[in-house]
C-alpha cells in the first residue's frame, strides 16, 4: 500500500554533547526532541560513487563503481510556530541567550568565541514507514517570509551525518501553538514604524562544507559552518521619495519586523532586528493598480547586533515564549 505523506513529521533534538572534529555523532536524546511542524520536507542520503574507468580492452566506460563519501541534507519549511522556530535560528546563528522570565526570553546572534560553530542537532524524519535520524545536523540557512494576507514562514537547510534508522518512540508532543499571521507584524524603518510594507523577506545562510579527510571511515570528518549573511527583499507601497532616497543616498537603517500576539506572561513574539541594512536595489513597480517599490537589502554587521560571544552579527533574533529553559542551544 502507498504510504500517505500526511502522516511525515520531522523532529529536531538538540544534541547533548556538540559534535567535534572526527567525532561520532551521538543522537540527541529523546527527552530533548520537539516537533518541528512542517508542509515540506526533503532528506536525502549523499553518497558519492566513484566509477571505475580504467581501460581493459573493451569498448565501455564504466567496470564497477564503490561507495565514496557519505553525508546528508535535509531541506524542510513550513508555517512558524513561536516556540519550535528557536531551533532553527539558534543552529544558523549559534550564540544564544536565554533570559528567564514571564514570558522568557530567547536572543540569537552570531557566535564569534571558539571556532564559531553552533550547536549540533539530530534530525529524525518519519516518512510513514519508519524513523530515520540524521544525527550531527548542522543548519546553514533559514529563510524567513512574510506576506501581509498570509501566515508566516520559513524554509531551512541543514547538513549531517549518514541516516539510521531509529526504533524508539519519540514521547515528545506538538506545538500547543498556533501558526503567526503576518497580520499581526509591526515594521520599523529607521526607528520609525511604517505601514507599507506589503510582503518580505529575511534571509540568513552560512555555507555548509563537509570535510572529509582520510581517516578511515566515509562520514565527515566535520560539517563546517562559515560565515553568516543577512539578507532579504521589501515590497512598500510608493507613496513618497523616502525609501527610494535611503536607496540614492547609501543611507543604511535600521529594520526590524516584530511579529507578537498576547500580552504579559502569555505574550508570544518573534522579532527580527538589523541595526544597519543597506539598501541595495529599489525599483518602482507599476505592475498593480496601484505604485510600489521594490527594495533589495543586506545585512550590514555591528557589534550592536552581537551576542554573548561579542563581535559583530548582522542579525540579532529575539523570542519571546513559555520555554522555561536554554532550550535550543
């Protein structure tokens, strides 16, 4: 019988131990599992053969093939949920500071101590069939849209380690959260809040390298995290010169999307802060009934933006929500 993807989840556990260089990843344990809610989800096994073409007389390219390396890449999105995202966000950005409180509160900026790797996570993906796991996930992006009619979203990558399958149960529950309307979003321009803006973007990668060395076994030596962008795109309504100017003049401000519902202990929040962007395309659109400009932009790095770990980020990412613990990193 054909397997019916709406029974697909994917789960994500911060790893107790973070993976070092030629380590074994050890999958995280099932206590620290949650449920990343999900509508796409793409896993994929890499292994990279290695052909056989030496020349024995025959008119044919190909005598056998052997397994070389091994790693994975998961790809998933989905709607945003104010609790689980934290995950997603910690694993690109690596620096993370949890302030208990009612709500807590949970900021994520560039890591700059150490080597500057964040922290690694299992990734078990139920396909219908069975569980398989992708321990020593290391996340390289996490694409955050919006759209003034619709729910908040994302879409991420990460890298790890060869699946296995897992034959025990995860006992952790889904998000008792609903998705984040955009609707609910206040946008900040130059510290001033504006009410044009009509769907976005914000974009933070990092490359993804996985190093293998010989050593003996097909897995990674490790997956290295580089270094971190920001960026992403603003379609306004055109009312005025302002925008377009902070285009012309190199003008570089401020931009912060906050994305709250509730008040006091229940308050659930998402915020998104660049204290430098600079604008770096900005087209007038006349494609609607009405004017628009389309706005380019880059995250410009400062230390206002850093976290524990000092130096600069050009992002810092704020949650607020009930996780009464360092939960993501």
């Amino acid at each position: 019988m054909a397997l019916p993807r709406y029974r697909s989840f994917l789960a994500v556990g911060k790893e107790t131990t973070a993976l070092t260089p030629g380590g074994s990843p050890t999958a995280a344990l099932p206590a620290n599992f949650k449920y990343l809610p999900v509508n796409s989800l793409d896993t994929f096994d890499d292994i990279k053969y290695l052909d056989d073409l030496n020349w024995r007389g025959s008119m044919v390219n190909e005598y056998g093939a052997v397994q070389g390396n091994i790693h994975s890449q998961i790809n998933f999105g989905g709607d945003l949920y104010p609790d689980t995202i934290g995950f997603v966000y910690a694993g690109v950005l690596g620096d993370y500071v949890y302030t208990a409180g009612t709500p807590s509160q949970h900021a994520m900026s560039v890591k700059n101590s150490g080597t500057g790797q964040a922290t690694s996570y299992t990734l078990t993906d139920y396909n219908g069939y069975n569980q398989r796991q992708y321990a020593g996930c290391m996340f390289g992006s996490v694409d955050t849209k919006f759209n003034a009619e619709g729910l908040l979203e994302y879409t991420a990558t990460a890298q790890g380690f060869q699946s296995s399958v897992n034959a025990t149960a995860l006992t952790t529950g889904f998000s008792a959260l609903t998705p984040v309307p955009v609707w609910t979003g206040v946008t900040t321009i130059g510290g001033s809040v504006t009410p044009k803006l009509a769907e976005g973007n914000v974009n933070i990668t990092r490359s993804l390298t996985p190093i293998f060395t010989v050593d003996g076994s097909q897995s990674p030596y490790q997956i290295f995290q580089g270094a971190v962008s920001a960026e992403g795109s603003l379609k306004l309504i055109f009312e005025d010169d302002t925008d377009y100017t902070r285009y012309l003049t190199n003008t570089q401000p401020s931009l912060d999307f906050t994305f709250s519902t509730g008040t006091g202990a229940s308050q659930l929040s998402v915020q998104l802060h660049l204290s430098k962007a600079a604008f770096t395309v900005a087209k007038v659109d006349r494609s609607k009934d009405f004017v628009e400009l389309d706005v380019t932009y880059k995250g410009i790095a400062t230390t206002g933006d850093g976290g524990s770990s000092g130096g600069y980020s050009p992002i810092k990412v704020t949650i607020l929500n009930a996780t009464a613990s360092a939960a993501y990193a």
